[in-house]
C-alpha cells in the first residue's frame, strides 16, 4: 500500500511537471514566436532563418531546462513524500504488534502537521489500549485472587466431609454459608462495577431532592450504625435543595461511601455526613477510626485495592465499592478524594453544578 501511494504521488508530480512543460513549449511556439516576427518585421530585421533559429535555441534551452527541473523535483519529491509516508509505515508495523497483543512501540512524531497530529492520536489510542489490556490483566489477577481463597475453604470442608475427618454440624455448615455468601457478595460487587463502568452511557439526569436522598439512604444503615454505637449527622447546606444528577447512581455512590465508614469507623465512634456547595456540589462522609496512609490516600479507589486485607476479609469487603463510587462520580463528569489526619477520614465526591 505504501508503494503504491508512493507512486501515485510520483506520477501526480510528473504529470504537473509534464503539463507546465508543453504549456511552456505551445506558449514559446505560438506567443513568443509570432511576437518576435512582429519585432522583426518593424525593424526591417530578415526573419527567414532567424526565425527557425530562435525557435531551436529555445526549445533546446528549455528542454535543458526542464531536465534539470524534472531531476530536481523529482529529488525533492522523493524526499518529502517519504517523510509523509514515514509515519503511515510505522503505524502499519505497529498496528500488526498491537494486534499481536504486543502495545510498548509508538509512532515517532516528527512534525506538527496533519500528519503529525494523526501520529499524536495514534499513539493516544496505543496508550488507551495498553492501559485497558493492564486493567484487564489486574482484574483477571485480582478475581482469581479474591476467589481463590473462599474457594479454597469450601473445597477443604467439602473433602474433610467427604472423607469422614469433619462430622457434619450446624458450625461446619455455618462456615460453608459464610463462604458462600462471601462469594455471592463478590460477583454482586464485580456485576455492580460492570454497570458502573457502563453509567455514562446510560445516564438518567433529572432533580434529586438531597435532603430526602440523604434521609432515605441513612435509614438503610440507622440499625447497623446503632449495633455498632455510631453517632451519625448530617448536614445539607441551606442553599441546596435540589441538583441535577441521576438519582440511582448517586444513591449507590453514597451508599457504598456510608458502607465503607461503617465498616471501618471505630465503635463508638462518629460518621458525619454533608453536602455544600464549592466549586460544584461536594458529598463528604467522613468518619472517627483509624487514619488511612499518606501513600494509600491515591489508591484506596482502585478496583480491590485495601489498605488492611485481613481487617477486609473479616467485614466481608473485597475492595470494590469506592472503585464503583469513582465510576459513578466520573460518569457524572465529576470528581473523587479522600483525606485523612487527626483520627478522622473524609471520603468525597464531587457533582458538576
């Protein structure tokens, strides 16, 4: 393909080189000439054999001419169409390693014409691809991580069963319920994610009345903040009433930010909950417990990352509901942070006004 394009550029440059040349020579023939036989003619000048003469010298002249215009722009051609054809061969090359799975090679961008610019965008979709076959790796890795060890238990109380060395009870068979439910919990996590992932696409945007959003959601977890002796507030700012969002998405985002402080405040503890106005609309949860990690602050929304694994294994958490609330908030063109110092955490998001 690029030789072909190579030399459809060529002949293209060959063509307008030819076309100038005989335009040229018809203008020498029919223009030039006939004016020098009117110059002749005025001054009393014999034009019999000086008239073929001019004509040969300058056609030889021009043939001479058009030559060396033909080599030299032939040359330039050469050149310049395989600086413009560099960069298509390279995505070519590179195009068949991406789709042998192979995403470190990327264009090299030279210039800042067109050309350059779809070199720029090239490797953006190299990027983005690359990015997307690592997200797709780690969350194979993490899946097969998290499944592994409930897995693992059910299939040694089985066999322990099995084999007579565990006598059937209702503790036994507790346990196996317990794993279980941890692994439905994981694939209702993992399904969730999914459909957050997919939120900007299916975006339902009307007025949520805050207040009656925050009461309705803290309702939900009034019984498990009270088991627990958790003081809970919340607070809405006096200019707030209603925002433009879609309801059942920033209802699960706060849902699972309300889960997260339950799991992890101190009993006894205090888990606030407020809503104001900066720059937009911004959601805190913040809670008493344990602070989170200078180094943990940027990652703690990661798809099953956690901070303290075997204190998550015992809440029943796989590290995926803030991962989901940050899906939600940036289909929502909109921002996630958290912040942690003093025994407090604050957990927020952020809704575009």
């Amino acid at each position: 393909m690029r030789h072909h394009l190579l030399w459809k550029l060529f002949a293209i440059n060959l063509l307008v080189i030819g076309v100038t040349i005989v335009v040229i020579w018809l203008s020498i023939d029919y223009l030039a000439a006939d004016y020098m036989s009117v110059l002749m003619e005025k001054y009393n000048v014999p034009h019999n054999m000086t008239h073929q003469m001019f004509l040969d010298a300058v056609h030889r002249y021009l043939l001479w001419a058009s030559l060396l215009a033909l080599v030299c722009s032939l040359g330039c051609s050469f050149f310049l169409t395989r600086q413009v054809l560099r960069p298509l061969s390279q995505m070519t090359a590179i195009t068949a390693q991406l789709a042998a799975g192979q995403y470190t090679e990327r264009v090299k961008i030279t210039t800042q014409d067109e050309v350059g610019q779809l070199g720029e965008a090239f490797n953006h979709m190299a990027d983005s691809l690359e990015r997307i076959e690592q997200l797709r790796r780690r969350l194979v890795s993490d899946v097969a991580h998290e499944l592994r060890t409930p897995l693992t238990n059910v299939r040694g109380y089985l066999e322990a069963l099995r084999d007579g060395v565990v006598e059937p009870s209702t503790e036994t068979f507790e346990v196996l319920h317990e794993e279980t439910l941890r692994l439905v919990k994981l694939v209702e996590a993992l399904l969730q994610l999914t459909k957050a992932e997919a939120a900007q696409m299916t975006l339902d945007l009307r007025e949520v009345a805050v207040r009656d959003l925050i009461d309705q959601t803290l309702a939900l977890f009034q019984a498990s903040f009270e088991a627990k002796g958790i003081k809970v507030t919340s607070y809405v700012a006096a200019d707030i009433e209603t925002i433009w969002a879609d309801v059942d998405k920033v209802s699960q985002a706060l849902h699972n930010l309300l889960q997260n402080a339950l799991q992890y405040a101190s009993p006894g503890g205090v888990v606030n909950l407020s809503v104001r106005r900066q720059a937009g609309w911004l959601w805190t949860v913040s809670n008493s417990g344990e602070i989170i990690p200078e180094g943990d602050l940027n990652l703690i929304f990661e798809r099953f990352y956690r901070g303290e694994k075997s204190r998550s294994r015992e809440h029943g958490g796989a590290g995926i509901g803030l991962a989901i609330v940050k899906e939600l908030v940036q289909a929502h063109r909109g921002q996630v942070g958290a912040a942690s110092a003093d025994g407090i955490t604050h957990v927020w998001f952020r809704l575009p006004a």
